[in-house]
C-alpha cells in the first residue's frame, strides 16, 4: 500500500494564495494529496469553506493557521494544526493580529507614496481577498510594471532594510504557542531553513521553541535537498519534537506543488500520529 500524502502547510485567498479554498482541495484532490491543512497567515476565515470541499473530494482536513510572530527582532512563523478555530483565545490573537497587519499595510503604503508609488494599499488590497499581506504588494508592484516579478518587489521595497519595509509588532513565540495548545492544537515551526539565519542561529531558535513548549518543526518541504531534510530530522530528535510537513503552496508553479515530495525520513516522529484527522 502506498503511504498517505500529507500536506500540512498551504495557503488559499484567504491570506495570500492564489487559490481560494475551495480550488486548493480540488488541486490537492488531483495531486493525491489524502490529508490537507489550511494555514492561512494569522486567519482561519478559510477553513469552513475548506472542510466542506475536503468532504466533497474524500480528502482529511486538519484545521490550521500560521501565526507570525517576532523572536529577537526576526520574524518567525508559527503553525497552529488541529486546533478549534472558534476557541476565544483564538479569536483574540488573530484579531489583534489581523489589526497590526491592518496598521501595517497602511504604513507601507505610506513609505511607497513617499518614494512616488502612489495608491498602492489600495492597489494591494484590490488584490487581496481577505488579509493584506506584503505578497499582495508584490503583486501590485508586479502589476503596475515597477518590478518584473515577487523575488524583485521584496529585494527592492519590502524586504527587512528596503525603502517600504514596516516592521510589525506581531506577538511573540510563546503566546502563539500558549494560544494553539489552549485551543487544543499543536504547535509547529514553520520552514526552519526559511529564515535568513546561520544554522547555529537557527538551532537556537529550534531549542527556545521547544523550551516554551512547542511541539514539532516542520521536517519535510518542497525543493529541500535530502541533507536539509536529514538535517531538520536530527534537530527534531535532540530537541525531542514532533515532524511535520508542509509544502507551503501559494500558487501553481513550477518549482512547487500541493503534496510534492513531502516524505518523512523513517527516524522522525509524524506529527499526524498526534492529530485527530476530520474526514
Ligand atoms: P507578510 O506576512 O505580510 O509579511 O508577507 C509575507 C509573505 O510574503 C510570505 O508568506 C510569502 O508568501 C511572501 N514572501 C516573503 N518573502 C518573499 C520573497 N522574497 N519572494 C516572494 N514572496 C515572498
Ligand atoms: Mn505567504
Ligand atoms: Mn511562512
Ligand atoms: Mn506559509
């Protein structure tokens, strides 16, 4: 028998995918994906409308979320997965999240118009459907012929250190993980080998995550070479967390996909051995 596909990280309009969720489970149906988490960035305003189309197509849904938070200055992303995305605490942090990414999409708009970019939150937020997020002012950024593609718009405006960079308060890595466990979920690093960071700096992170309590890094991605994976597996066991995996699908493209080799080396622990699977 072959092994079920899990893909436990991914993105629908609701923040800033391409796809809404309805379109991501018919995509996930067609890439054999069998169990499916939505983790939208600091929402979970897609996840009803996902779980009545995984029903459609037979296909597992976990709820999720990917909570941005801020760890010694560097923004770090924090997955929630199978939690109760009504529980009030919930509710509050990404309300309160929702109001910092609110604020700073208006100040980034602010920074373009003083270097001659005008309207660009309006821009952004025509091209956003839930959250605005700084991929939507990439997009605009794309769209009005200011850079050729995503990579440019962060290198040249958005990015840490360039002209219309806002650095946002999120909340911090304990709160997000205090938040998801109270809501009875389980708390994931997102992409440890993501984060413009020496490994050194990056096991730091890995062992302050575990200390607060978290519960699993994310182990197996797209486009990872095997040693990043056999990597991301090692620092899994000596901080004793769980294994996730995630392909973090924004939109189609060529170099990512729903479910696309997301295989866990066989000395990890799967985070699904601890999740309740909605089918
Ligand atoms: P935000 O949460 O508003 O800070 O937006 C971050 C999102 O922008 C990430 O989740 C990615 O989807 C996207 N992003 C970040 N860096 C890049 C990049 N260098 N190129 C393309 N997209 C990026
Ligand atoms: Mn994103
Ligand atoms: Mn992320
Ligand atoms: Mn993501």
């Amino acid at each position: 028998m072959q092994a079920k596909i899990y893909d436990l990280h991914c993105h629908s309009t609701a923040s800033d995918g391409v796809l809404s969720p309805t379109e991501l489970l018919s995509r996930a149906a067609e890439k054999g994906v069998n169990v499916l988490a939505l983790c939208d960035h600091d929402t979970v305003d897609g996840i009803a409308e996902a779980r009545l189309a995984a029903k459609e197509k037979g296909i597992g849904l976990i709820s999720g979320v990917e909570i941005s938070t801020l760890w010694e200055n560097r923004g770090i992303h924090i997955v929630g997965l199978g939690f109760d995305e009504t529980h009030p605490k919930m509710t509050a942090l990404l309300a309160q999240q929702a109001e910092v990414r609110y604020q700073r999409a208006v100040q980034i708009g602010e920074k373009l118009a003083q270097i001659g970019i005008e309207n660009a939150f309006e821009g952004a937020k025509a091209l956003a459907c839930g959250e605005v997020t700084r991929a939507h002012y990439a997009r605009y950024l794309v769209q009005i012929g200011k850079v050729s593609n995503d990579g440019q718009a962060f290198k040249r405006y958005l990015s840490q250190g360039k002209p219309a960079y806002v650095k946002a308060e999120w909340t911090d890595i304990p709160t997000a993980i205090e938040t998801i466990h109270q809501a009875g979920g389980i708390s994931v690093l997102a992409h440890p080998l993501r984060y413009t960071m020496t490994n050194r700096k990056i096991r730091q992170l890995i062992g302050d995550f575990a200390a607060w309590g978290g519960k699993a890094i994310e182990v197996a991605g797209c486009g990872q070479t095997m040693d990043q994976r056999q990597l991301l597996a090692r620092w899994a066991n000596e901080c004793d967390l769980l294994a996730s995996a995630g392909s973090d699908f924004h939109f189609p493209c060529a170099w990512l996909e729903l479910g696309k080799s997301l295989f866990l080396p066989e000395n990890v622990k799967p985070v699904w051995d601890a999740l309740e699977i909605e089918l």
